[in-house]
C-alpha cells in the first residue's frame, strides 16, 4: 500500500486532505512555490517551487510513490517526461490530458456523447461576426478559476473588446444557457474501477463565484440518475483514478447540461467534510492510494455550505466573526489561514447541518444567517 503522496499544489484543497491523510496513515508532501500557502502553514512536508516546474516535481516524486494534484495549473509534456521515467501520477495524464484546456474538455464530452451547451473555438474577428444570438458565455481555454476567465457577453461589441482586452488568443465561447438550477456532484473510482458518487447537489454562483452549496439538491429522481450517469461515464471512459467534480446546468425544461468537469477536489464538495460517512478528501486519497472506497451517503438530513468570500482589502483573522459563525447550532467553520484578504478571495467556509427537526426549506435561512454576520458591517 502507498504510504507517501506528492501532492502538486499549496492551497486549501491540499490543508483539507491533510485529517484524512493522518486518518489513513499517508504522509503528504506539497510542491508549492510560498512557504506561507495554507498546506504549508498547516505543517506538510514542502517541496518548494512553482506549481509548473517539473525539476520540483522531480524532487517531489522521490520523495512520494505517487503524486496527485490540487489544481490543473500543471505543465503536462514536462509531466509527460517524468511519467516515461516511471513517476506515478494519480489520476493518470492520459486521464487529465483532455480536461486541462476548456475547448478541449468540450470536444471530448461530444465526441463521448454527453450533453453539453454549443460551443465553438473564437480564434478571429470572423468567429465574432458570425455570432447571432447573444448573451453567450466567453471562457479562458487554460488557468480559469473563481470566476476568473469567464465573461458573460451580451453584445457584438462587448465580445469584440474583451476579446482584444484579452490578447485576441483562442477562447471557448458557447451558448448561454438559462438554467432553473447549477447542480454538481463529487465521483470518484480507483484502480479496481470501483466507483462512489455522492449525493447531486445544488451550487448557487455570484460573479461566477460559488457562494452557496445545499446537499442534496432538490431534485426528481429521474434528474439525480442522470446526472450520477454522467458521472459514471466520464469516469469509466476515462478510467480515471482519484476524484471528479462536476458541475452541471438543468434548464428550465429539466434537461441536463454538463457545464464544467475540475479532476480534483472540488468546492462543492466541501460540505462532505462534515456531512458525509467520507468526505471527498479522504474519498480521493483512498482512490489514489489503492484502498477500498469509502461511503459517500450523506450522514445527516441535508447541509449547507457557505464560502465565506473576501469583500476588502487586508490583513485580517475576523475572528469574532468566526466566533460568532461557530455559535450557530450543527455549524462548523473551516478557515484556511491566508495572510491576505481581497475580494472574491476564498478565506474559509462554514457547513452547517440539520437537525431532526428540520428540512430542506430551512438551508436557505441558515445560508442568509451566515452571510448576514460575515458580510455584516462589523469587521471583526
């Protein structure tokens, strides 16, 4: 059995794997270029060095038996040359190859057969022309995270100057769908292709940042087999091993839309932490480590999960706001020690659960409590 994991990034998406790593007995090392990212504040073993240098990740792979990732911000031919050498990479990079790049990822989901938005490649003034019907949704094929990268457009015009904004490279640029609800689901597999999915959960975006996650969405059946379906098709024509999240449209007509696929630990899956018999962390780290799959069944009525997102300038800990947060019943608060706060910045999260004596209609009050003491005009 792997005991020692490489892990390629520092963020809070690597801090969280580290309780379940202790909980298996893996010990995790991070490549990551600041010694002040919040894998390393919480004391994993680093390695440091940008998330793309291969050199690093070569220091990185003899010091792990298998090296998996906390984002896609990753150089894969450089990769490519230390897998020729033998280095073990969870999921694999023929897995990764045709989700890094957007406009990729969509012609791989076509050529699949899986339902998507129409999409087009915007390489020239041409492909602007062409387009007749606006708003349409303007996407950085690489390095696009947090509502980074993406523009809702809704004229000739507007797409034309943010495009030249850009640097007039190549862009994925697709339908605008008008959707009732944003869904995502957490899936995972491992070598032995034992699959685990997690129960279909509704994401609530500002700005193209996710502010709000319910589990488990409020659904039909027929909607939570397709989407679980999707699931299990990307990860078995993939043969993927690790963890998937992906984020999907359902339109107003209850047809199902795949929107994004992360090949990693995902945002909204947080909520697992806390809500599940196996948190998506732990679910990963089981999948690349050659351990049976964990449960992924919800241990509780439903959860909420709110991002607790930066709206100033600073350098703060709010904490009477996380004191205040933390005395809310079933709640727990996650923070993740950045230094630095900014706008949009993810700073934490808070889950909250239910109680036997509530409902699905109660996560949205819970939400508008918690968002009322973090957004609140105290400072903490």
């Amino acid at each position: 059995m792997i005991k020692r994991v490489g892990v390629i990034g520092g963020g809070q998406l690597a801090s969280m794997m580290l309780p379940a790593a202790a909980k298996l007995g893996l010990e995790l090392i991070v490549q990551t270029p600041n010694p002040d990212d919040p894998a390393a504040l919480a004391g994993t073993k680093v390695v440091l060095g940008a998330i793309d240098d291969v050199m690093t990740t070569a220091k990185l792979a003899s010091l792990a038996e298998v090296i998996t990732f906390e984002n896609e911000f990753v150089n894969l031919q450089g990769l490519q040359s230390l897998a020729s050498l033998g280095v073990n990479f969870s999921p694999g990079l023929t897995s990764l190859a045709p989700l890094l790049d957007k406009y990729e990822q969509r012609c791989y989901l076509q050529q699949i057969g899986l339902p998507i938005p129409e999409f087009k490649n915007l390489t020239s003034i041409e492909d602007i022309k062409a387009v007749e019907r606006f708003p349409v949704v303007l996407k950085a094929r690489r390095h696009g995270y947090d509502g980074q990268g993406t523009f809702i457009i809704r004229t000739q015009q507007e797409l034309e100057t943010t495009w030249q904004k850009l640097g007039t490279r190549e862009m994925l640029l697709e339908s605008y769908i008008p959707f009732s609800k944003e869904l995502a689901v957490m899936a995972a597999r491992n070598s032995r292709g034992e699959i685990a999915i997690y129960s279909v959960v509704e994401t609530q975006q500002q700005e193209q940042i996710c502010r709000r996650v319910y589990a488990p969405a409020a659904i039909a059946a027929t909607v939570s087999a397709e989407v679980e379906a999707i699931a299990r098709t990307v990860l078995e024509k993939l043969e993927f091993k690790g963890i998937i999240g992906l984020e999907l449209f359902l339109t107003e007509d209850n047809q199902v839309l795949v929107n994004e696929i992360a090949p990693r630990t995902h945002n909204s899956g947080h909520y697992t932490i806390d809500a599940c018999l196996t948190s998506q962390f732990e679910m990963h780290l089981r999948a690349i480590a050659g351990l049976p799959l964990g449960d992924p069944r919800l241990q509780c009525q439903g959860a909420v999960m709110v991002n607790l997102l930066g709206y100033e300038h600073g350098l703060k800990d709010y904490a009477e706001k996380r004191r205040q947060l933390a005395t809310i019943p079933q709640t727990t608060v996650h923070w993740y020690a950045k230094l630095e706060s900014r706008p949009g910045r993810k700073l934490g999260h808070v889950t909250t659960l239910l109680n036997q004596h509530q409902d699905l209609t109660d996560l949205k009050l819970i939400a508008e409590k918690i968002e009322s003491i973090w957004y609140g005009k105290s400072n903490g």
